[in-house]
C-alpha cells in the first residue's frame, strides 16, 4: 500500500455510475415486485453499500477506510430496459474513496444481476466509471464526455 501518514486529511467524495440493461419484461418484473428473489432495488442499494464498506477486503491496495457516507441510488429507464446506477462516497481522510465508489456500483449492478438471471442471463452491466471526484491534493475531477465511452445518458 501507498504510504499515506503525510497527507493532509481532506474532505473527500467520489461519484460513480454504471448502468445494467436487461430485457423488457425483466424491466418490467423487477419495477412490478415480480421477482422470486424479493426487492430486487432495495437489495441491490444495501448490496452496495456494504461492498462500499468492504472495498479493502477485496482490491488488495487499498487502504481500510471508516467511510462517513454512502449513497447508492438507482434510476429506471423504461424505454431503454436500463437501470441506472449512481454512488456517492464521502469520508475525511488521507486518501480518496474512488475505489469504494467503483466497488459499491458494480456490486449493486451484479446483485441486479443475480436476482434476475434465472429470467434473464442477457443482463449487460456496463460503463462503470468516476463521474467526479473531490478532495485531496490533485483537487477536483470531473469527467468529460469526451474522456468517456459511456453510455449513460444523465
């Protein structure tokens, strides 16, 4: 790992979003309830706040971080079969919460994923990236759509 001590804890927050489309009706089901599994939104915005607080445990350099928030938001586009998802993550630290962030939204992407496939294996989750980070000595970074080949259309 990186040796931090030095650093100046700053406010810190990374925003990231990725999106998994699915077939109509599994759409459908999964806005309707229909889903063996159960609440397939709610599970997946718990699923990532706790892989948010597990990051560490699973990329082998990042540092344990006590995260003071997470945001896990999820936006249905119908016309699309897409849901979108968007994490926000927020700590006073020494070292930034990028990963936490990229961690929670694909968790919650594959958790959709799993509540789901035994209707729909053609799930495509895609386009995880940084949206914006802040904090810290390289300051803020906002992407470009230019910087990015995503899709997401917020």
């Amino acid at each position: 790992m990186v040796d931090v001590s030095r650093k100046a804890e700053t406010l810190r927050e990374a925003i990231v979003r990725g999106s998994i489309f699915m077939k109509p009706a599994t759409f459908k089901k999964i806005m309707s309830g229909k889903i063996a599994k159960g609440d397939v939104l709610s599970v997946a915005k718990v699923a990532g706040i706790m892989a948010a607080k597990r990051t560490s445990e699973i990329i082998p350099m990042c540092h344990p971080l006590n995260l003071s928030h997470v945001e896990v938001n999820l936006f249905p586009f119908e016309k699309e079969s897409r849901i979108e998802i968007e994490v926000k993550v927020r700590i006073k630290a020494r070292t930034g919460v990028e990963m936490e962030g990229l961690v929670a939204v694909a968790t919650a992407g594959l958790t959709i994923y799993d509540m789901c496939k035994a209707i729909d294996r053609g799930m495509v989750l895609t386009d995880i990236h940084l949206v914006k980070k802040t904090g810290g000595k390289s300051g803020t970074y906002v992407v470009r759509s230019s910087e990015s080949g995503v899709r997401s259309k917020r």
